[in-house]
C-alpha cells in the first residue's frame, strides 16, 4: 500500500486531511506528515477500526493497548509551532475584513440578526426580515415600545375621564354654604333668592348644593345696616363658611327748642345746646329704639320726653317759664341738707319704708345705670339692711348748688360708712357722692345718686 498525506496537531495528536491548516481543538497550526500505510485492527471498546499505531480511538477516545509507538513524521520548520492567537478587539474599533480574516484563527463576526421565523440573516440594524417579513429585534423593541405608549396614554386618558366626570360631578352637586348671623335671627338673600332667617341662638343658616362660582349674599335685619357682600366657590372648597356681624343702624336726632340756646341731653347725657339763633341742635347718630330726650335752660321748667328712634327724627320741645323763687337760697340749701341727713338716719336706723320716702320715683342716674325706678333701689338697700345688723352712714363737707328755678340742686358731700353682720361680716369706707335733687310736692326728693371719687373701701 503506498503512503496517505496527513497532518498532525503536535499538541493534541489528531489528524486532519493535507488541507487542514489548524487544529481544531487548540487552534495551533498542523504539521505536513508522510504515514506509513501500516494494518488496522478493530477497537476493543466499541469495534471501530483504529490503525496499529493509534493511542486513542477516534470513536470513543478509548486507550488502546498495547500502546504503540509514535508514528515517525516529518517536521516543516518553516510553520512555527503554534499559530498566533489574534488579540482583542478594543472597543469602539472594527473587526478585520475578509481578506485579513483569512489569516485570523477565528471565523468572522457578522454584524446580522437571525430572523426567527424562517433563519435568514438580516442586517442588524432591520426591523423586518427581508425574507418572511417578520418582526426582528429593532422592529421588536419599537413595536414594545409603541406598546407601551399606547397603555400609558390609555391611562392618561381613563384618569383625564375619571378627573373631568368628578369635576363635573363636583360642579353639579354643588357644597354646602352656612352662614352665620349676628345678631340672629337675620333674613338672608343668596343670589337674589331668600334662603330663611338664621337660627335664634347662634344665628346659623346652612344651604347645600351651592355650584362652584360666583354668588352674591343679603342679610337684612330691622334696626341693623344692610349687609351685601360677594364671595366664590372654588373646586377645591369641602364646604364654604361665612361670618356676619351687622352693623347697628345710627338714627339722627335734630331738636328745635323755644326758647333757643337750650341744652339738651339724651339719655342723661349731655349732647350740646341748641342754637342762639335758630334753637337747632343735629345730634350724633344714636341706636334705634327709646331714648329720653331732656332740654332745659335756666329761668325755663324742664322738659322730658321719651322718644322712640325708628329712623331720623325732629322734635320741638317748647319750656315753659319757671317763676323765681323768692325764699332764701340759705333756706332752700338748710332744707336740702336736713332731707339728707334724714336719708342718713333712715340707713342708721335700718328702716326701708321711711329710707325710700326720700327718692323720686325714677331716678335720672343710678351709679352707673340711667333712668332707674325706685324699686331698683329698694332691692338693693334691703340686701344690705339684710346681711349687715349695724350701719353706719355720716355725711361731711356738704356743698349745695341750686339750679335758677329753685328747684334743682347739684350736692356734693363727703361719706363715711361702717356696715358690720353676723360671722365677722363688715364693709366700710369713704367716698364722695354726688347726689341730684328736686323739689317735688313740696319735699327734696333724691333723682340721681353716684360715687366720684373712693378714697378708700374695706371688706
């Protein structure tokens, strides 16, 4: 038998056909060999044929035994031993061309994608096969991404929905406004249309379903300005709360006096005196309902009226002259004194019938309170005649200033008092009074009582 050409990996062994250029376990380069044409045998693994000269079967890699002897080869030094192995690509640069991957151990990288239909290559950068028209990986992803899209805009649009249905809802059904009133008991306009009155006691008024916008509100109550006011309802409002405070309506008074440059007081208090020419006197507005009205002037009885203020009004309070009283003021001031010091004896004394004889039967000012009736007084004094056994009432430094007419007179006087009751109960002090009197069927009688000044008090 004539000789087979063949070559040989020097690391692994193996054979190749003459046109092997490299191993293709290792990657090194085949050598050029002349085998002898030695007999086969079978192998005793797994039958094969395998030559004498084998180490390993080729079928099943097992050891064949004996173990032959190497078979003679020929070296070619002219092909080096191993072949070089090609570096690693740096990134960013581009693989070698098919002319210089002829010299390359390793196959060339295409740039393509397989179609997974039907296994054609494509260019990478395809988005459907040239071949089946199917989706590839850049088709894919777009088609992934549209996908996306379209259900993240699908949600958009289903809460854009569900926000304009609720904001629609919201407008329709409307919020609830309450209104609060003082003082109560005030009627209310919404939007020209009237809603009730607020609540007595807390002056509450509610209305519900109240659409978002715009509203206009009037409340109007008898004695009190009139409130408008316009609010909104926003989208963002639960509820809607309002507070009203009217404003009390102000009356003007205007007396016009005969005789002229006549003053006038209004509930006890000077507000000035009407003109030396014309007697008119345009007061400061006063709250509506009763007033007492008194105009008086020296040498002229005194007019008193009680006028009621619905809006504004004019009166025209006429005085009559007062005859000139011809005693002596000496007397008239001894009299005062002495009906003093009878309301003194009278506290002294405990005694409630005979203590009220010396007051009128109003008083113009009581301490603090105006126009007061006597029986204000007596529940008073019977309080203390009641809780104290012993009192003590001195009156000093007694001043006297009768009016022109002799009938009026101002007294200031000094008073020291000393009350003391069961349980170590006691209260005293001094204080300046000022006390008001008039002659009123022939008797001083008491018309006003107050404190000016307190020098000291113990309880």
């Amino acid at each position: 038998m004539g000789t087979n050409p063949m070559k040989h990996c020097a690391t692994c062994t193996l054979e190749y056909p003459d046109t092997s250029r490299f191993c293709k376990s290792c990657g090194g380069a085949l050598t050029q060999t002349v085998e002898s044409d030695a007999g086969t045998t079978s192998c005793p693994a797994c039958g094969a044929a395998v030559k004498a000269d084998w180490r390993f079967c080729k079928q099943c890699a097992a050891i064949l035994e004996p173990m032959a002897t190497l078979p003679s080869f020929r070296i070619d030094h002219n092909v080096p031993s191993f072949a070089p192995v090609a570096p690693l690509q740096p990134p960013g640069t581009a693989w070698p061309t098919d002319e210089a991957a002829e010299d390359s151990p390793y196959p060339p990288v295409r740039d393509e994608v397989e179609c997974p239909a039907c296994g054609r290559f494509n260019p990478s950068e395809s988005q459907v096969c040239a071949g089946c028209g199917a989706l590839l990986g850049a088709g894919l992803k777009k088609r992934a991404q549209r996908r996306r899209l379209i259900a993240a805009s699908a949600v958009l649009f289903s809460l854009a929905l569900v926000a304009g249905g609720l904001a629609i809802f919201w407008y329709l059904w409307g919020v609830t406004v309450t209104v609060m009133t003082d003082p109560a008991g005030a009627t209310v306009f919404m939007d020209g249309k009237n809603i009730g009155q607020s609540r007595e006691g807390d002056g509450v008024i509610s209305v519900a379903h109240v659409r978002t916008g715009d509203h206009s509100l009037r409340v109007v109550h008898d004695g009190y300005d009139e409130w408008k006011q316009a609010f909104g309802v926003e989208f963002t409002n639960f509820d809607k709360s309002l507070n009203i405070k009217l404003n009390p309506t102000m009356y003007k008074l205007t007396v016009l006096s005969s005789p002229t440059g006549s003053e006038v007081l209004v509930d006890n208090v000077s507000v000035g005196t009407t003109g030396e020419d014309d007697g008119r006197l345009e007061t400061e507005p006063f709250k509506p309902g009763e007033h007492v009205v008194t105009v008086r002037r020296d040498g002229y009885r005194e007019w008193k009226q009680s006028v009621k203020l619905n809006g504004d009004m004019t009166i025209n309070p006429t005085l009559n002259p007062a005859p000139v009283i011809e005693e002596n003021s000496s007397s008239a001031e001894d009299e005062i004194k002495n009906a003093l010091e009878g309301w003194a004896q009278s506290t002294r004394n405990r005694d409630i019938d005979a203590h009220m004889q010396y007051y009128a039967d109003t008083l113009d000012y009581y301490y603090h309170l105006t126009l007061v009736p006597s029986s204000k007084v007596r529940e008073d004094r019977s309080k203390a005649f009641a809780k104290f056994n012993y009192l003590s009432v001195q009156l000093s430094n007694m001043s006297v200033q009768l009016d022109s007419t002799g009938q009026r007179a101002t007294v200031i006087c000094d008073k020291a008092f000393d009350f003391r009751g069961d349980y170590n109960a006691f209260f005293s002090g001094s204080v300046q009074d000022q006390l008001t009197v008039n002659k009123l069927g022939g008797a001083w009688l008491i018309t006003g009582e107050k404190e000016l000044k307190v020098y000291y008090v113990n309880k």
